[in-house]
C-alpha cells in the first residue's frame, strides 16, 4: 500500500462529476484514473479533473495495479457485476448507493467482501455529514430520551422522460432506489431494522416507482413515516421524535448543515456543523482510513446496515409492483 491510497473512478456520470472534486480537501487520497465504456468521455473526464489515466473499459481499470479503491458511480443494475469484479481484483469499494439493484446483488457483494477481506462500503455521504454526527452524539448522550420515531421526506419534481435513467427500470430508475435509499437508511441508523414495511405509492409508465409513502413498524411501537418522489418536490427533511424532546434535521437533511434541538422544557438549541468541501470528503476520508488501517468495512456504515437497507427498499418496491433486476452483464455493458 502507497502512502497515498489512490483511487479510480468507475462511471463518469453526473455523481462522480460532483465527488471527484472533494478529493481536493482529503489528505492522503488522490483520483488517478477513470474508467468509461468510452474512451473519449472517460478522457474527456481526466482531462477536465487533472486525473492521470482513462480507461475505455471497467476491465482495464480493474486490472490497473496503481489503483488501490474503485469508486463505482455507474447506474444501479452494474453495481453488483462491478463490485464482485473488483474484489476479485483485490480493490477496496466504495459503491454509489443504492448499493445494488436488488437484495440478492447485495448479498453476493458483502458475501465475496467478507470472504476475501477486502474492504467495501456503500456511499452514503449523509452518516458522515458532521451535522448529522453531532445529531447522533446527542442522542446518544440521552438528549431527546428513547427515539420513539422518525420522520423523513425527500423529493424531487422532473418531468416524465422514460429516455432518461431516472425512468428506465433497466437502469434502475424510479424514486426508491435514488432518493428513498436515503430516508430508510436515514431510519434505520437511528431505529435499526423493522419487522415490517408497508408501503403505498404510484409508478410511471415505464413501471418505475414515481412516488412512495413508507411506514416502517418495528413491532414495540416505535415507528418511521418516510415519503419520496420524483413527481413532486418535497422539503428534505427530517425530525427524530424521543421521550424527552426531538430534534429537527434542517432542509435538506441527507446533507444538513444545522439541527435545532428541542429538549422537553427547554429553548430550542440550533446547532451548525458545515461540511468540507461539498460534503462528500467525510465518506472519502472515512474509505480512505479503513483501507489505510487494513479494516474490511466502516463501523458508521456497516456492510450489515447496508443489506438491512437494500431489503427494505426492495420489500416496498415489490408492495408497489416494481421488479428491479440486476445487470449480469453490468462489466461490459453501456453505463456512465
């Protein structure tokens, strides 16, 4: 392992364009390639980023030895054939979220990861925000009580295009797996996982989810009421209801910048906690450490947590009659 760990990206899409930039502000990790199943977007990325190497196939890029993390930003369905090729390869992950497609992608990924030892986290930026750091440290120091229940929303308005990979159920499109990812991850860090999810919601013609109301019951009376859409914009936010007060997790909460504290009796307590650099550089930092110190997964988004989450977002895909499917053929077929 080199001083510096360094990274390769897989699927210059519109989230990479976005995370490529914070390695900037992350000491010790650097972006030295990029992979594309074109060779001109893959170069026209590394020129633009100042990365070193551009692949026109993930297969190269799996096979580049001075690459030590794959960061996977391709659609859904190619996560799980790109991941299992990259552990095989020896790469440590960090994969875009919805970590896969489907619940059975998921478990083959963390299975061969936890057999080979090779570290793999799903992105999720929101557990290492520091706003939502210093939310979980209050809860944990007892502030708000016994969490009770939690409520979320994140939505977005765009209009119906089944061109686009938002309403390709091919691509994984549909509001779930992009934007509901977060409001049930959201709930499960802080309640753990339900007994039962019901859900409720429509689909656009393309047979992806357009909307969804989630209820998560975890039998005791504990509870989580989340919404997503890609048919209406909805205020992003989130409030974590306890037995001595509630705090309030300010617009838009997947990447917050201030909480307000309500303790039982007590003024409202608002507390700012800004990101670095656009917020990605705490998940990078975070892979960075892990696969510095030799540890095969993150303790702040476990491998565990992760497949609580992906079955859940499945178990309300199937209520709302949408069937995702993995891409078999995820390593050589067209993505970002």
């Amino acid at each position: 392992m080199s001083a510096e760990i360094r990274w390769g990206v897989v699927g210059p899409g519109r989230i990479a364009e976005k995370v490529v930039e914070d390695f900037a502000v992350v000491e010790g990790a650097r972006a030295v390639a990029v992979a594309s199943r074109s060779q001109a977007r893959a170069d026209d990325f590394a020129d633009r980023h100042g990365i070193d190497r551009a692949y026109g196939s993930y297969a190269e890029i799996m096979a580049d030895q001075e690459v030590d993390v794959l960061y996977v930003a391709t659609p859904h369905p190619q996560h799980s054939a790109i991941a299992l090729a990259g552990l095989r390869a020896g790469k440590a992950l960090l994969v875009e979220k919805a970590f896969t497609a489907t619940t059975p992608g998921a478990i083959e990924v963390v299975d061969l990861a936890r057999e080979t030892g090779v570290f793999v986290m799903e992105a999720m930026w929101t557990r290492f925000q520091p706003a939502v750091v210093a939310m979980r440290e209050l809860i944990e120091d007892g502030a708000i009580g016994e969490i009770r229940s939690v409520q979320a929303d994140l939505g977005v308005a765009r209009e119906y295009d089944p061109a686009d990979r938002l309403f390709d159920l091919a691509l994984g499109g549909g509001a779930l797996l992009d934007l509901g990812v977060y409001v049930v991850s959201f709930a499960q860090m802080l309640l753990g996982t339900p007994q039962r999810v019901v859900a409720a919601g429509s689909r656009f013609p393309s047979g992806v989810d357009a909307e969804a109301a989630l209820l998560l019951d975890y039998g005791d009376g504990r509870s989580a009421t989340l919404t997503t859409s890609l048919r209406n914009a909805l205020p992003g936010q989130a409030r974590v209801f306890g037995t001595a007060g509630w705090i309030d997790v300010l617009p838009r909460f997947h990447h917050p910048g201030t909480i307000v504290l309500h303790r039982a009796g007590a003024e409202p307590e608002t507390i700012t906690r800004r990101p670095t650099g656009a917020g990605y550089a705490h998940e990078l930092a975070e892979v960075t450490a892990c696969v510095r110190a030799g540890r095969p997964e993150s303790a702040v988004m476990p491998l565990a947590d992760t497949l609580a989450v992906q079955a859940l977002l499945g178990e309300a895909a199937e209520q709302l009659g949408v069937r995702h499917a993995e891409d078999p053929d995820g390593m050589s077929s067209a993505g970002p």
